[in-house]
C-alpha cells in the first residue's frame, strides 16, 4: 500500500501567478504544472 500524499493548498497570488505563466505566448500548460509539481 503506498502512502498518500498531503493535498498542496495553493494561495489565491499563487494561482494567479501560475495561470498567467500558462497564457503567455509559447507557454506549455503541461510544463508550467510540472514546474510546480501539479497536474495538468
């Protein structure tokens, strides 16, 4: 059985700083989320 993983809880300054890396011109979502350890 493998261990669970504590949820990461994100502030609402994060949020937006990540979404807008996503938009910006050329940006990969995928690569964004794996920049900050999320899902894409």
């Amino acid at each position: 059985m493998s261990k669970r993983r504590k949820r990461r809880s994100w502030s609402d300054e994060e949020k937006r700083e990540i979404c807008a890396q996503a938009v910006l011109p050329g940006a990969s979502v995928a690569q964004v989320a794996r920049r900050y350890s999320a899902n894409a």
